[in-house]
C-alpha cells in the first residue's frame, strides 16, 4: 500500500474489511488471496470498530446524509448500497427508482429516531 495520510489508510483498511465480510471467505484467506497480513487486517478491523464503538449512537445519527436515488432513462436503478447505524445495510441490484427512494426515507427515518 502505498503511504497517504491517516485518514487515507483508514479509508483503505475500512473498503478492505468490508470487502473481506462480502468475499465470505476467512480472513486468513483473504489476506493470502490479497497479499496482505492478517496481522494487520486484524489490527486496523480492531482500530476501526474502536474508534466506531466510541463515536457513539448520536455522532452517528449525524452522520447520516440525505440521500436521493436517482434512475437511469428506463426508470430504474443499477446498483446500491447504503449502509445506516446500527448495522442496517440496504443492497439492491437493479429496482424501480421510486420503491427504492421510499425504502431508503423510511430506513433513513427510523434510524434517526434510534430504532
């Protein structure tokens, strides 16, 4: 990996992990396949859910953005994903833009509300 600034390594370990947990594969696997350390895959996945675990339900009820789905010509979506706190993740291949807009408000809405 080549060096960048902090926020630039944990950017790259976060797109790693979560790369590792949608593989299925172990981590001791992935880590061979990609030619990475498991040492350090477990070093920076520990770092990172530290430094979530401390941010704590309300900074990340802030961190939530507006989003809007937005269709191609034929009015449907490609691909998505959308990831809430508390572990809600949203994913979808292909879909009527209008459906997928009204999930993603009613997710958006419970999560602020700290369901």
């Amino acid at each position: 990996m080549a060096r960048t600034g902090s926020a630039g390594r944990r950017r790259y370990w976060r797109e790693i992990i979560e790369r590792q947990r949608d593989s299925g594969q172990s981590i001791v696997g992935f880590c061979a396949q990609e030619k990475l350390s498991p040492g350090s895959f477990h070093a920076w996945k520990r770092r990172l859910g530290r430094a979530q675990r401390e941010m704590g339900p309300k900074a990340a009820r802030q961190a939530i953005v507006p989003v809007q789905i937005v269709g191609n010509a034929g009015g449907g979506v490609g691909s998505l994903e959308g990831h809430w706190p508390g572990g809600i993740v949203l994913r979808v291949q292909g879909g009527d833009a209008e459906a997928i807009n009204a999930t993603v408000a009613a997710i958006s809405a419970s999560s602020t509300r700290g369901a």
